[in-house]
C-alpha cells in the first residue's frame, strides 16, 4: 500500500476527514514469520522508513500481517503457527487492539510469472501458492485462539474454494498486490477496524 502506507492513508482520510492518522509501516518484504517475530522490539530501519522500536511509539492499534507469503523451507505449519502466536502475543504487550490482516489470495495460475517475478516452473509456482493458502488458513485459526480479531482479506478475495482473484495481484511479478489490491485490502482494513 505503499512505502508509507499512502494508498490506505487516502482511503481513512475519505472515510474519516475530521481525523489525523499516523500510520507506521514495519513490513520488510521476503521475510517469513520467525524473522518478523524476532525484529518485533527493534529499532527499524528499511528504504526511507527509519523508526524506532513499536514498542516506544504506543500505537493504539497494530496491525499484523501473517508472513504467510513466505514459508519455511521446507514447509513446516506447526512452527509457523508457533512463531505467529509468539508474534500476536508480542503486539498485544503493547497495545490490547491487536488485528491480523489476512493478505489476497494467491493466483491459482501463474503465481510468480512476470517480467519481475520469480519465474517458478508450473509445478513449484503451484506448490508455493499452496503452501500460502495452508498458512494463511492457519493464521486465521492462531488469530482466534489468541483471540484477535481477523481482517479477511484472503476469504473476501477468493474466486474459488481457496485461490485469490488474479485482478488483485501485479501482473509484473504474479504475487504482490496489485493498486486493484492494495485498494482492496485498504478498503478490508477500514471496514474491520472499531475505533475506541
């Protein structure tokens, strides 16, 4: 949604034009959960976004993403759904509106093929994509055992039984969203979102 957020800033300005958002971006991209989980308390620093660590700005609500779009290799669920609960667990020492942001689905054809895609033969593009959707069905689970709210934008994103809409995702590399999708899940997060 941009490097600082700017495509769901513009969309809580239209929704709430009387009120100021700061919003921080920690996401790092290629990282999978057990990274994440371990940089959580740390200063950060990525391109132009430098900050301090979550943990001294207070924020009155965190939203994390699932890191589902990147497994373990080899795949490895139980540790993934371990690093996720150590993860939601660390957000809501900080502040008790914790959210889990389920990202788009994966295209079911062509997931990674593009000018900058990864390029996968069919056979591992479609592998990869599946283990996405078990990751990303099981942050659902570990979200409602820790017992955070979900923001679904995987399961409202879904043309079939567990595949993502292809409009949502960059044609340039077949995985990231697309502005489609950025919109998409912008328009997810404000509609999930209660306000205290």
């Amino acid at each position: 949604m941009g490097e600082k957020l700017e495509i769901l800033q513009k969309e809580l300005y239209r929704s709430y034009p009387k009120t100021t958002f700061k919003l921080y971006n920690y996401g790092i991209g290629a990282q999978n959960i057990e990274t994440g989980a371990a940089r959580f308390e740390n200063d950060f620093a990525n391109k132009e976004r430098v900050y301090p660590p979550i943990t001294t700005i207070k924020p009155d609500i965190i939203i994390l993403g699932t890191f589902a779009y990147n497994p373990f290799v080899p795949q490895d669920l139980e540790k993934y759904k371990t690093q996720l609960a150590i993860l939601i667990q660390k957000a809501k020492n900080v502040t008790p509106q914790v959210y889990l942001l389920t990202e788009i689905g994966p295209k079911k054809t062509g997931f990674g093929k593009g000018e900058f895609g990864v390029n996968w033969s069919e056979n591992q593009a479609y592998q990869q994509a599946l283990f996405i959707i078990e990751q990303l069905k099981a942050a659902t689970a570990v979200a409602s055992e820790q017992g955070i709210p979900v923001i679904n934008a995987y399961k409202r994103s879904l043309i079939d039984d567990s595949f993502g809409n292809p409009i949502y995702v960059r044609k340039e590399d077949g995985i990231h969203p697309s502005y489609e999708g950025h919109l998409f899940i912008s328009k997810a997060i404000i509609s999930s979102l209660k306000f205290r």
